[in-house]
C-alpha cells in the first residue's frame, strides 16, 4: 500500500467516513473508492456496486465483473449509538453497546441525569436533542433510541432522526404511548411508511422488568435490524 494510500484511509478514519480499498487480483493495482459517489472515475457499474454493498453488510468481498477480479477491503467508522435521555435504562446499555463496539452518545439537556460519574468512558451532550441529533447527523450506521417518555424531548429528536437515513429508530414506552406518539408525528408531517421505522414498545419482546433487562432487549432488537438489513442487501444482490 502506497503511503498516500495510507493517509487517505486514516484521514477517512478521522472523518468518520467509509472508503474500500479495491486491488485488482490481475494487475495488484489499488485504489480508493467513496462508496458516496453518484460514478468513480475508471471503476465499473458493477464493480462500485458490489463495494457499496460490501460497505452495508461491513465486510470485505472479493469481487468477479466484466472487468476482471478484485478484492474490496472495507473501512467503515465504527457503528454509532445515539441514546436520547440519561435514564436508569441508558446506563445499563451505553456500557452494553460499547462492549459490541458502538461509539455510544448519550444526549439530555438535564445536567444532573447526564454526568460522567453515571456513565463513565461515554460521550454525553447537554444540548436539546433535535439540536444534538442535527449536528451528529445519524447515517446508515447509526441507531437512535429514545428513552426520556417526555414528548417534548423525545419528539424533536425522533422528527430529526426521521428525516436521516439512520438504520434503527426506537423509542421507549407502551403500546398507547406508542400510538399517542405517532399522532403528534402525523400532525407534524410524517406519513405512514416514514413511522413505520420508528420501533415501539423499543426493544425484543423478552418479557424484560428490570432496566438491565430491558437495555438488553432493545441491544437485542438493535443487532436483529441491523443484520437483517445485510442479509436483505445480500439476497438482493444474488436475486
């Protein structure tokens, strides 16, 4: 690998972007490619769809087209975690995500929820969580649960997060909660298929009582989306 190469990769890194490094397995050629752009220069349909798709489902391929063979090694930013609400249940799954390599924000404007010594090694923010969500800007690899049960917290947050292509959207709270909360998102200018994503009651129904349970539910629900989406982005590609 060429130095510039290199850097390239680590100043990705830094931007929290996702590149692949394709080789072709005839010429050792390698170069970059941002799975973000429309078209690539000298890089074939095919070839810059597989590596997108390589990119979704986080794992390295190797790749045969009409061009020839190659090997797309993928370096995505880690898999992001956005909690709304520094509740009993965010401290028991902040340290449950991080353990399965999520970079976990905890976002509550109360100061007194929010403090390091109730969630230590996490990043928290202590601004309005529309206003936090706008400026982290949740993508493909991001899930965004909300915990507060306070509309006025919850709502802004969740009408960001609508409007992102985040891959997971959960908010906590009983069926009738649920339902109110849909309402008031209606009324705001979401449609149907766009509340379909939003996952309430959060979490798998496991029957969980405790906080600790139902932080494991909803890291439960969060991990079955996520590779149910890689396993549908896989099908498509063989269909």
């Amino acid at each position: 690998m060429r130095r510039e190469t290199l850097q390239e990769i680590l100043e990705a890194r830094r931007k929290e972007r996702s590149v692949a490094l394709v080789t072709s397995l005839e010429s050792y050629e390698q170069r970059l490619i941002d799975p973000d752009a429309e078209a690539v220069s000298g890089v074939d349909a095919d070839l810059l769809m597989a590596v997108r798709g390589a990119l979704r489902r986080d794992r390295s391929v190797a790749v045969q087209t009409s061009s020839g063979r190659y090997f797309a090694q993928v370096f995505n930013p880690p898999l992001r975690m956005l909690i709304v609400g520094a509740v009993h249940i965010a401290q028991a799954l902040a340290p449950m995500a991080l353990l399965t390599g999520y970079a976990v924000t905890v976002i509550d404007p109360r100061n007194a929820f929010a403090t390091d010594a109730r969630f230590a090694g996490v990043e928290l923010r202590h601004d309005w969580p529309d206003e936090a969500l706008l400026e982290l800007a949740p993508d493909r690899r991001t899930a965004v649960i909300t915990l507060t049960h306070d509309p006025k917290l919850d709502d802004p947050a969740l009408g960001v997060a609508l409007r992102s292509s985040a891959f997971y959207l959960g908010s906590l709270g009983s069926r009738r909660t649920q339902a109110q909360r849909l309402a008031r998102l209606r009324e705001a200018g979401f449609s149907d298929r766009e509340l379909e994503r939003i996952h309430g009651p959060v979490g798998l129904s496991l029957g969980a009582q405790s906080p600790a349970e139902i932080a494991v539910s909803i890291l439960a629900e969060v991990t079955q989306v996520l590779h149910a989406a890689r396993t549908t982005d896989a099908e498509v590609r063989r269909g």
